[in-house]
C-alpha cells in the first residue's frame, strides 16, 4: 500500500513540475524576463520528453484534468510570442507575421491531421494475417509513413525551434531569429500538409470503411475451411499464454487457425508455421464466417472471447496457460465454456473445491503436450555444472497479498545466497513475463536482482543457455522449458512453473512467504508435496542446495507420485491425448 501511494505521488508530483515549468515560462514571456524564460522553456521541453519516455501514467493524469499535451504545446508557442512581443520594437507588419507564421503550424496541422484520418478511413487496417497468400489487393492511395506519423497533432512539435529563436530574438532585439525559426516550421509542415492533400485528392471517390482486407480474409477462409481455431483475444504483454499452444496445435492432423484480435499481440506471437490471421474490431470479427471450425482453444479468459464464443456450430474449450495452485486456475469465468481441458487429476480435483460451477462432466484431463521436449531425470548424460533455477511468479493483480511472489520479500536473499554459494553453482534466474507492471517495489527487487548477477559476472541479457556464466533470462528466448533442461534445482512460487517442472522430477523449492506450517502449506498448495520449502528468511537455503547437490534427495519418490497426480500417467503421451480429444470435437 505504501509502495502505491508512493507511486501515485510521483506521478502527481511529475505532472505538476511540468505544468509549473508551462506556467513559469508564460510569465517570463510575459514580463520579457529572458533568463527566467529560457530556463523554464528547456525544463518544459526536457520534461515533455521525459514525462513520455519514463512516466506515461503521468501523461495519462495531466490528461484526465484537461492538460492535453497539445494545450501544453499551445501555451509553449504562446509564451514564446510574448517574449518577443515585449522585448523587440516591432511595426505593424512584423506583428502580423510574429502572430501568424505560428498559428500557420497549427492551422496546417489541424487540417492535415483531419485529411490523414478520412485517408485511413478509406482503407483501413481491418486485418493483419501471416503465413497466408491473400493475393493482390487493391486498395486507396495510403499516406507514406514518415507523414502517416506526423500529420496532425505531432506537427506543432516543429514549433520547439521557437523556443531559442524567441530567446536568440530577444537578446538582439531582433525578430530575425524568430521569423527564420518560424519560417523553417511552416515551410516543414507545408510540405506534409501538402502530401497528405494530394493523396486525399488522389483517392476521392473510394467509399469509407470497406477496404479489400476482410473480403479477401473471408475468401481464405472459405477455401482453406480451419477445423481447429486457437483463439487469443489478451494483449501483447499476455501472448506467452498463446505462444505455448503454438507446437500442439502446429503438430495436429486437423487444419488449424490462430486467431488474435489484438495488433500488438500479433506482432509480438511467437514464430510458427500456423496460419495467423488478425482481427482486432469486434464486428469485423464477428461478420467472419466461421462455421468450418469445429474447435476453438481458449488460453486466457478475457472480455472479448464472447465474439468467438457466440458461435454456435463450433465447441468451445479453455486450455489455460498452466495449471496452479493459485485462484486464477479456477476462474468461474470457465463455465461458459462446453469443456475445461486440465492436465491431471489435480486440475479436476481443483475445481471441485472450489465449486465456482465447472461440471466435472465437462472437464477433461490431456496431461501437458507442451512438456515433451523437457528432459525428465536421468534420461540424459548431464556433465554441467550445478545449476539453480529461479523463476518467481509476478506480483499479481491485488496490491495487498504480499505473498503472491516471493521476489519482493525474499528474492534478493534468494539470489544473493545463490550467488555467494561455495562451491560455485551457476544461477539462470527467469522472472515472469509480467514482473514489475503492477508493483513497483517488484520491479526495483527486479533491478537490484540483475545489477548483482551483472555483479557476479553474469550475462544480464542472456539469449543463449551455453556457457557456465549466470544468466538473466527476460526475452521470449530462451524459452521457459529450455531452462529446465539445463536446471538442477528449481526455486519458484505456487505457479504453474513448478506443475510444469514435476516433469523433470527434478528436485525444486517452493516459496512459503507467508510463513505457513509445513503441513497447511503442503495441504493449501498440492503442487508442494514433493517440494522443499523455503521460509521467508531463506535460512534453509543452504541446506536444500548442499543436498541436492550431493543426490542425496529424499524427495525422488514422492515426485514421481506427484508427476501422476500434477500431469497424468507416465505411460500416457500427452500429444496423442490432445489429438484424441480435438479428433472427437472435430467429428
């Protein structure tokens, strides 16, 4: 709470700083005080620019109270004048052009912002799609992209240059300066201006709104006819939890899809040999006909899943993104879908206690077919060098459970005792993709954790697993289950990070912040029962690491036992159980 409180007085501080730098450089216009005026115009040019780059939530604020950046760049331009106008003897003409070669900028940019939007409108982006031939399409004439991304209200911006130039002016008591710096302005947005008319003219006579894309979409659909769609409808930062059903659903007999809704999310999926297809307008999705497809998989419960959801020839079933322990695996957001896919007996089992409404009729266990590539204990020749996994969970969404990571209350001991342990051990710590977006005190343990495995030598940015460096692991690769690979030991919360390693049957340690006995903890969280515990002062840390490294791990049977439970029976391929079970809803 105090961390968020913290928070939000920065901002409010932030945004007040660079309204007074606004307010301050007025006055000096005002009053002609040049000195005054110059230092408050860079700090209110150094402050726009960090204000965007470090401290959005900033720029949301000013925003909210009717500061948009835009008034701020108005009030800019107007001080500017005002120093002129009192610091140099102007006649009757040179007023005019003082007053009206800016407000030129501002006319341009209104108007050429106005013409860029009905352009877009006559050919809009309505879809984005991969590993499909769509053929030639023919659409209106489109903005070149350098004036697509300054017409309208980013032209002004050329107006900083009056910022100097009125400081340059008043200090000669000469306009020149100004008019020059004014000129440049116009002349610059002129030319955009200029572009965006000419392509505007060029292209009238299209209709608005119904660009080549979809038709085109439609007609891919009509002849390829998916049977299985992969359904994403989260943004870019949730993709991961699209990416990991990318290789089963790649591996079916069956035609499959991938069908996102998000632009950024496209972009930021995973590679994959799958054809993809973009829809981000929801009734542009929903005018899609979509009756080939006979099984949608849902890996995220949002909002706009109800545009697939409503279509009623097609089965719906959510896979998640991981099976846990924690409150998000038994979302009541699940029963409105004809089938829940888990991976074991502890899935089924989990959403019978917390009876949020899931028939246990409609759940079906497939195990985990994303785990074939990891190596299961002993399966492999292993000549590395002890190696310990740390990948904690994020801080979730309620700013009061401070138990949900381990990485703000206990992390730094963590890596800290890690790294100072002897004989030398090599750490790959891998933080969830999400660390640090709803907590600041996470993200600056986050910080303080690399900056001392940077210390240690190791490689703060790591793309690649070879060598014996310690590693921070924070990109899309190396993948999750590549880290497994190369892990001895596994130190994470209750997430689905640890179901997913109990297939290793490698030893691991789950996280008991909050301080709970061993017995509630292990009865609260059936995905620890073959786990190590580490307390919230990580005093058993060293002991946990000299056994396991010896093999001397008592916990081997139970893992095994625990694997059945968590992942299904050992003897059952998890890809051929997802294909059984996508065969039976595509009949």
């Amino acid at each position: 709470m105090f961390g968020t409180l913290t928070g939000r007085l920065g901002v409010a501080a932030h945004s007040a700083l660079l309204v007074l730098a606004y307010l301050v450089m007025l006055v000096g216009g005002v009053f002609g005080w040049i000195g005054l005026f110059a230092i408050a115009g860079l700090a209110a040019i150094i402050g726009e620019f960090a204000v965007a780059r470090f401290s959005p939530p900033s720029q949301l604020l000013l925003e909210k109270v009717g500061l948009h950046w835009s008034y701020r760049q108005l009030t800019r331009d107007l001080a500017a004048v005002l120093l002129v106008a009192a610091e140099v003897r102007l006649s009757g003409g040179e007023l005019t052009l003082l007053l009206a070669l800016p407000a030129a900028v501002w006319v341009v940019s209104v108007f050429a912002g106005a013409l860029s939007i009905m352009i877009e409108r006559r050919n809009p982006l309505s879809a984005m799609v991969r590993n499909i031939e769509l053929g030639e399409l023919r659409s209106a004439p489109q903005l070149p992209a350098w004036v697509a991304a300054v017409a309208g209200e980013r032209m002004p911006l050329l107006n900083l240059l009056l910022v100097p130039a009125a400081v340059a002016a008043a200090v000669q008591h000469d306009p020149t300066p100004f008019f020059a710096a004014a000129a440049v302005a116009v002349v610059a947005t002129g030319v955009v201006g200029a572009i965006t008319a000419l392509t505007w003219l060029r292209g009238r006579g299209r209709s608005t709104g119904e660009g080549p894309l979809l038709p085109a979409v439609q007609r891919w659909l009509d002849s390829y006819r998916p049977e299985v769609a992969l359904y994403f409808a989260g943004p870019a930062k949730d993709v991961y939890q699209a990416n990991m059903w990318l290789a089963p659903t790649e591996a079916l007999q069956q035609r499959a899809v991938v069908l996102l809704r998000s632009r950024d999310a496209f972009l930021e999926l995973a590679d994959t040999r799958l054809p993809v297809i973009c829809v981000p307008t929801g009734v542009d999705f929903m005018n899609l006909d979509l009756r080939s497809i006979r099984a949608a998989l849902y890996s995220a419960n949002v909002g706009a899943n109800i545009h697939m959801l409503r279509e009623p020839g097609t089965k719906h079933v959510f896979v998640g993104h991981g099976d846990s322990d924690k409150q998000a695996s038994v979302n009541p957001y699940s029963k409105v879908y004809d089938e829940v896919w888990v991976a074991g007996l502890a899935g089924r089992e989990r959403y019978a206690r917390a009876g949020v409404g899931v028939l246990d009729s409609d759940i079906v266990e497939i195990g985990r077919p994303q785990l074939a590539g990891v190596h299961t204990f002993g399966a492999e020749s292993v000549d590395r060098q002890f190696t310990v996994l740390y990948a904690p969970t994020w801080e979730g969404w309620l700013d009061d459970d401070p138990y949900h990571t381990s990485l703000v209350l206990m992390g730094e001991r963590i890596v800290k005792g890690l790294l100072a342990t002897t004989p030398r051990l090599r750490l790959i710590y891998k933080p969830h993709p999400l660390t640090g977006s709803r907590s600041r005190a996470a993200r600056a343990v986050h910080d303080r954790i690399v900056a001392a495995i940077r210390a240690a030598g190791g490689d703060p940015n790591a793309s690649s697993l070879d060598g014996t460096a310690h590693l921070v692991v924070t990109g899309r690769t190396p993948a999750l289950f590549d880290c497994f690979n190369q892990t001895d030991l596994l130190i994470s919360d209750v997430s689905s990070v640890v179901s997913d390693f109990v297939q290793s049957q490698r030893p691991y340690v789950v996280a008991n912040p909050a301080g709970l006995s061993e017995d509630d903890f292990r009865r609260e969280y059936p995905t620890a029962r073959a786990a190590y515990l580490l307390s919230k002062d990580c005093g058993e840390l060293e002991k946990i690491v000299a056994l396991t490294r010896a093999g001397d791990d008592p916990m081997t049977e139970a893992r095994r036992e625990l694997k059945t439970y968590l992942l299904g029976p050992a003897e059952a391929n998890p890809m051929d159980r997802f294909q059984e079970e996508i065969a039976r809803l595509c009949r």
